[in-house]
C-alpha cells in the first residue's frame, strides 16, 4: 500500500512543478546547444611564435712540415701532413692553419676566440724531460655567416 502512496505523492510534486522543470529543462538544453554552436563555428585560435636561430661552427686544423734536414727516416723534401709528432731535428718549421666555418640561419656576426698552445717536448717512454709552450691564440671579430 505504500509503493501507491509514493507514486500518487512524487505524481502530485511533478504535476506542481511541471512548469519549473520544463522551463530549466529548456535553458539547459538552450544553454548547451549555444555552448556546441559556439565551439563548432568559432573554436578559437591560439598563436604560438617562435624565434629560432639556427647557428653552428665547424673547425679543422690541418698542419704539415716539410723535411729540410738530412735524417734516417724521412727523405729531404717530403711533407709530412697531419701528423701526432714531427721532429724538429728533421722539420724545424711546422706550418699549421685552423680553419673555422660558421654558418646561420637569421643570425648576426660573431666573435671567435681561438685558444691553442704549440708544445715543443722530449719524451722516452712514460718521461717527459722538457715541455715549452708558445701560445697561438687569436681573435676575430667580424666573422659572419657563411664566412670562414
């Protein structure tokens, strides 16, 4: 008997606020379906901007003596290239270069310092008796892109 009391109560509460229902019924379905409209006609954009600058250096060092000086190993006049040791006995003058290639994509100039140390040393084995330095360190200030 009571399952018919609930029913004829929650009918009772319906039949007096159908018109409230009805009308928030409504709003919301107005109220997402604008909300739909508007995502589908105009999403919106976003703007990202990114700056890159695409830069890089490449180097080599490229060196080689010529043999003026009478010894065992090497014949007088041949040229010794890019080697880890030279003797100065049998090549006293070692010419070297260092060649530095920049290249940019929407960048300026730049500055490149060079840092390098000629090291002159006797070594046997594992000693090492004398070690001098000479610095061949330089500067250039106006180096740009695609220029060596």
């Amino acid at each position: 008997m009571r399952e018919g009391t609930s029913r004829l109560r929650l009918r009772a509460v319906l039949a007096s606020w159908f018109t409230v229902l009805v009308v928030v019924l409504v709003a919301t379905g107005a109220l997402g379906g604008w909300a739909t409209y508007q995502a589908h006609v105009a999403p919106g954009t976003v703007e990202e901007t990114e700056q890159r600058v695409v830069w890089g250096i490449d180097g080599s060092f490229d060196h080689s003596a010529q043999v003026t000086e009478t010894n065992p190993v090497f014949d007088t006049g041949t040229t010794l290239t890019n080697r880890s040791t030279y003797f100065s006995a049998a090549s006293p003058v070692l010419d070297g270069r260092f060649t530095a290639d920049y290249h940019g994509n929407g960048s300026g100039p730049v500055t490149v310092t060079l840092e390098s140390d000629l090291v002159h040393r006797t070594v046997n084995e594992d000693t090492v008796y004398w070690t001098t330095r000479q610095d061949l360190s330089t500067t250039t200030t106006t180096l740009i892109p695609g220029e060596s």
